[in-house]
C-alpha cells in the first residue's frame, strides 16, 4: 500500500510528518470523529468460502473464525477468531473525553492507518521536562490499537522535543498499559491507573535529565548509534561496513556534530541526550520511506519506532555505566 493514513485530523501548528485536516482548539469528540475519519464501525461476518470451483459449489462456514470488515464502505479489514475483542475507533477518541473534561488534556491528533486496520489519538498532558539551555520537552498520552492482530491497545507515555518535534514513546520495560485483543478494552480500569503513567513520566524525566548532563566522547558517541542502528559496533574502518549501513550512520554522526535541530543546545552537545536526540531525528524526519505518511506509521509503530526503542534503552545504559565510574 503505497498510502498508509487514510485520515487524520489535528489541532495547532502543522504536525512534524505535514499531514492531516486543521482543526479550532477545544473541539466536542464528534467533530474529532468526523475530521480524523474515524466515524465507522467495525462489522463482524460468519468466514465463509466457496467449497470448490463449480458455480453451483456451496458455501461452508470455517468456525471459529471472523471477518472484521468497515461500516461505511464494506471493504474487509481482517479475518479473526471469535475471541478477538474489539476497540470500536469511536472508542479511542471517546477515552480522552473525561480527560479533556476534567484533567486539562488537549486532543492533538487522532487518526486511521492501514485502511483503517489501526487507529489512534494522541493527547497532551499538563507535563513538560525542562533541559539545561532553553531545552523542553512535552508529555504527551498515546492510545493506538489495531483490528487485525498487529497491535494490542497501547496507552503510552509519549514525549515530544519542542526544538525539533522528535517523538519518543516512553517504551521501557512495564512503561504504559497494553491490553491484549483476548481481552476486553476497560476504558476506566485504564484511567484508574494513569496515576501509574504519570509516576513513569517522573522517572522517565529523571533518566532524560540525567542523559542531559552524561558527557561522551565521540567514539562513545559512535558505539552508541552502530549499536542502536545495526545491535553491532565495530572498531574497524567505517568502509568495512555495508553502504547501506555506512549512509544511515554518517547521517544520525552529521545530525549529532551539528547539522540535527537543537544539536548545539547545553543539553545536547556532546552529551548522551544529544545522540538519542540524533536517533530520534534521523528516525522521524531523515530516515528515507516511501511517502511521509508511511514515515510516521513507522516512527509510531514501525522500524523506526523499534530504532528508538534501541537509543532509549542504551541511553538508560550508558547513563547508568557513567554514574557507576
């Protein structure tokens, strides 16, 4: 699928990937439904198929088995066992009304991918993490989910960089609440936990200030992004490594020594907040795809959201390595 978005919606300044229809701040969830495309409902079907090539061949039902297919259009989603527990795309935006309501959450953007198989909104918090030269970051609340077995429902602490629009999902180990499709979506079991979410935002403050005052030199700094990139380092001649590979990293070593947004900040220079800001970088706005939207369905959900993952965890080590010298 050459498109991967097939609606979004958003509020404020233009999203980092420049996709999606504007709306006026503090707009009711029904207008948020229609603009984000996510109006529809997922309809269920008996899986049925033709019991051989004749025309007069009958039609047998394979138990157990379902087809999820789109209300407004008909077209089929995916085939899943009558186990499967939906989250209708109404229901993800519905999550944030008490939010919004009561708590002072701002809806930023929500929207479908993949023909509607995923879906999402993305949420501001009243959080922001303050970094040594005019560096801040904002929290944000994910909650994204899938209809076809890809993705379980996810509330995830997110983290956006002001300087730059880098997104970090929070995504350590026990970070934000999943619930699997073999289980039903209790929307106010989750909201009773979100003090949960906010205690792992302050930890998650505490590693990115910490991360902001690790100083590394640049052959730490090397090590670093052939680690997060490839799971490799090598000490060898940068020729032996694969173009390929040599390109991605010769990009995110360009982004780090000067060229990235915010790279010369007092936070970033020469610092381990400053190589995971060139991961993020080079994963959100540098790393090539085919079209920007399928670059965002990868910085959410894809290999490059796997790319961040890797930075923020040897973030954690090398932050934890420099405290224990």
């Amino acid at each position: 699928m050459s498109h991967e978005i097939n609606s979004i919606a958003y509020v404020g300044e233009k999203p980092w990937h420049g996709l999606g229809n504007i709306l006026p701040k503090d707009q009711p969830i029904e207008v948020w439904a229609k603009a984000a495309g996510m109006e529809w409902h997922i309809q269920q079907a008996p899986l049925e198929f033709k019991a051989g090539r004749e025309k007069d061949a009958p039609f047998v039902t394979y138990e157990g088995q379902q087809v999820l297919y789109r209300s407004d259009t008909l077209k089929p989603l995916s085939v899943v066992s009558k186990d499967y527990h939906l989250v209708q795309p109404k229901a993800v935006l519905e999550f944030f009304r008490g939010l919004v309501e009561t708590q002072g959450y701002e809806l930023e953007t929500a929207g479908c991918l993949r023909g509607g198989r995923r879906f999402w909104a993305l949420a501001r918090m009243r959080e922001v993490m303050h970094l040594p030269g005019d560096d801040s970051v904002e929290g944000y609340l994910l909650l994204a989910t899938s209809c076809d077995g890809t993705l379980a429902t996810s509330v995830i602490p997110t983290s956006i960089r002001v300087v730059c629009q880098n997104t970090l999902h929070a995504t350590l180990e026990n970070i934000g609440i999943r619930i699997p499709h073999s289980r039903a979506f209790d929307a106010e079991y989750v909201k009773s936990n979100l003090g949960m979410a906010k205690a792992q935002w302050e930890s998650y403050v505490d590693l990115m200030t910490k991360a902001s005052r690790t100083k590394i030199t640049k052959q730490e700094a090397i090590r670093f992004f052939q680690l997060a990139l490839h799971g490799e380092a090598s000490d060898g001649p940068q020729e032996t490594v694969k173009l390929k590979r040599k390109r991605a990293l010769e990009a995110v070593q360009r982004l780090y020594d000067g060229a990235g947004k915010g790279a010369a900040l007092a936070s970033s220079k020469n610092t381990v907040w400053g190589a995971l800001n060139a991961l993020t970088q080079f994963s959100d706005h540098e790393r090539k795809t085919r079209t920007e939207d399928t670059r965002l369905s990868s910085a959410w959900f894809g290999a490059g959201a796997r790319l961040k993952q890797n930075a923020l965890e040897f973030s954690m080590f090398m932050v934890d390595q420099t405290a224990a010298v």
